[in-house]
C-alpha cells in the first residue's frame, strides 16, 4: 500500500505542478480550455497557485499526512467544481481532463487516508 501511495502521489504531484507552471505562463492550450468553459485569462495565475499548493502540500503530506490529507481533500474539491463546470457548459471536448486529475486526487485522498 505505501509503494501505490508514493507512486500515486508523485505522479499527482507532478501533474498539478505542471498545470501549476503551464497557468503562470499562460500556456495556449491552458487558455483555449479555460475559455471553453468560461474562466478568463485574468484568473489563471490564481489558478496556478492553486495547483502550485496542492502539489507542495502533496509532497509535504509525506513528512506531515494531515498537510497532504487536506492538500488532497482541496484538489477534490478544485476537481469536482471543474468537472462541474464543464457539464453545466456542456464542455466535453477535453472532459477527460479534469475527470483524470479527479480521479487523480480521489486516489491520492484515499491511499492517503488508508495507508
């Protein structure tokens, strides 16, 4: 179980990272999706501190569990409402991404929690 913890989390933690970097730069394709479902450009670099924190408090959560718990609760919830966002603008041309990253932190939450 601690081996799918670290596989699982290093690899959540390298993905919000680079969402996290894509959003500082400005990536084309971070705003052709963000546009998609109606999130301007302004809010980007918020965005990516976001992702930025939630990686960090993933990566912290291996010294101190109860940071990478809420790190991981936080990503869930930044998941669900992107999900949620995409279905209520009827986005579905890239809906694997933010049901990847759910399923993504759905899984780090619950090894987590269990290991």
């Amino acid at each position: 179980m601690l081996v799918a913890l670290v596989v699982v989390t290093v690899i959540a933690i390298a993905a919000n990272a680079v969402e996290s970097v894509a959003n500082f730069m400005g990536a084309a394709w971070v705003k052709r999706n963000s546009r998609a479902v109606g999130v301007p450009d302004s809010w980007l670099p918020f965005l990516g501190v976001v992702k930025g924190a939630a990686a960090l408090g993933l990566a912290a959560g291996f010294v101190w569990r109860p940071l990478g718990v809420a790190a991981a609760v936080g990503l869930v919830v930044f998941f669900v409402l992107a999900t949620a966002l995409h279905v209520k603008e009827r986005v579905f041309h890239n809906f694997s991404g933010p049901l990847g990253f759910l399923a993504l932190s759905v899984a780090v939450l619950w090894l987590m929690i269990a290991a």
